[in-house]
C-alpha cells in the first residue's frame, strides 16, 4: 500500500485550484497572477532540494530554498505591496504574535511517545502559525506574512537560545522545503483569511469596490455580470474602500 504524504497531497490540491481558475480571488488580494502562483510553487518544489549551510560546528545553522527562502523572498513581495503602512506594521507585529505562540507551545509541548503519534509537530505549529497568524493580521496577505515570518522568526529565536546555552542543536529554516510548517502555515492562515473573510463579506452584502481595480473581481458572475452592471453609477467616497479583508 502506498501512502501518499499530507503535504504532497496539499500541494497539489493548491497547483490544481490555481491552474484551473479557481484561486483567482485570492491571488488577486494577494497580487498574485495564476501564472507567477504555479512558478512560486515550482521554484518551493525545486528548492526543496537545496540547504544553503549558514554554520558549522556543534549546532549547525543551515536555510532551505524552497521551504524557508521562497516563502521568505515572498512574504518580502507581499509586505512592499501593502496598501497601507498600518498593513505592514500590522503584519509583522502578526508575525512576532505568531513567533512568541510557537515558541510557548514548544516550550510547554512534550514530543516523545505517545504524545508524538498525536500530531506531528510540523502540523502542529503550522496550524498555530495559521490560525494566530489570520487572528492577529485579519487579511490574506498580512495572514500569510504572519504565517511564515513568524515560523521564521520562532526558528531564529531557537538559534539564538541555543547558541547562548552553547547547546548542541542543528537548526535548518524551512528544513522540509515545500512540506515545511513554513509553507504550511502561510497556506493555512490564506485559507482561514478566504474562507473566514469571505463569510463576513456575505453576511455584509458583499465587498466594497476598491478604486483602480476591476469590479468584476467582485461579482458572482465575473466579467459578463459586471459588463451587464455597467450602465450603473459606480460607487464614490468612502464606498471605494477597499474591504479589511483584502
């Protein structure tokens, strides 16, 4: 029987709903085209074979391409496209949120048999990552730099502990490459930020319309909808703004 690992499966159910149209909205808050989305995943995949050595010695430092530079290069593209500089601000201090909630669960968390069967600790802290990473920057790209810098910043952090306790301790970010709580978390919180943000733009009466962006991004039926909707007076004022969701 072959087992087929979560990650790989996660993975290609992400590639699939992006090359068929489907993540087309959320690429779009995150200004992401479909086609820059496939590469980034394929550059994840080809990176994760690639350790970057950083230190030798007794706690060797090493960084993944794929599952700690790429999300990293990534969550750099998303934070100098922000909005606003509150945005920014807001993400990172996400980000040091989700770092201080990964370090205390490592802290309190025993991952020896049994309690290690429970849960791998990858999951574990990817889905802390992503939910505290969604919780804390309320949108998909603050969620998603949350996310991975804060997995980023809880392995700096360990570094950091160990070389001054002079603890033997190899650390590599984003180690798992593409599989790694890294990728994971940035995944998990998006997809709270849709499926939660979403909800809340329903139960509203939709988004607002942001200036300068198309409105059939924000119609059921797309462009046709929006082409039959064209002879409405666009909204103005505050209506233009864009929804905190994005």
């Amino acid at each position: 029987m072959i087992v087929v690992p979560i990650g790989l499966v996660l993975l290609f159910i992400v590639a699939g709903l992006v090359y068929f149209g489907l993540a087309h909205r959320v690429l779009d808050r995150m200004r992401l085209t479909d086609t820059q989305a496939l590469v980034i995943l394929g550059l994840m995949v080809a990176g994760s074979f690639i350790d970057i050595p950083v230190t030798g010695g007794r706690s060797p430092v090493s960084v993944n391409v794929g599952g700690g530079l790429i999300p990293l290069g990534l969550a750099a593209y998303l934070l100098a496209r922000a909005d606003s500089g509150w945005e920014r601000i807001r993400a990172l201090l996400a980000a040091v949120a989700v770092a201080a909630a990964v370090r205390l669960i490592a802290r309190l968390t025993v991952f020896e048999p049994p309690q290690a069967d429970f849960l791998d600790p990858m999951w574990l802290f990817a889905i802390i990552a992503g939910v505290v990473g969604y919780l804390a920057g309320r949108s998909r790209r603050a969620a998603f730099v949350a996310g991975t810098l804060g997995i980023l910043l809880a392995d700096l952090v360990h570094v950091i502990q160990v070389s001054l306790a002079r603890t033997p301790s190899a650390t590599s970010f984003g180690g798992a490459g593409v599989f790694d709580s890294v990728v994971v978390a940035g995944f998990i919180a998006v997809l709270l930020a849709e499926l939660v943000g979403e909800s809340r733009e329903r139960l509203q009466g939709g988004p607002t319309i942001a200036q300068g962006r198309p409105e059939a991004l924000y119609t059921d039926g797309g462009a046709a909808e929006a082409v039959e909707d064209a002879g409405a007076s666009p909204p103005s004022g505050s209506d233009q703004k864009e929804g905190e969701n994005s």
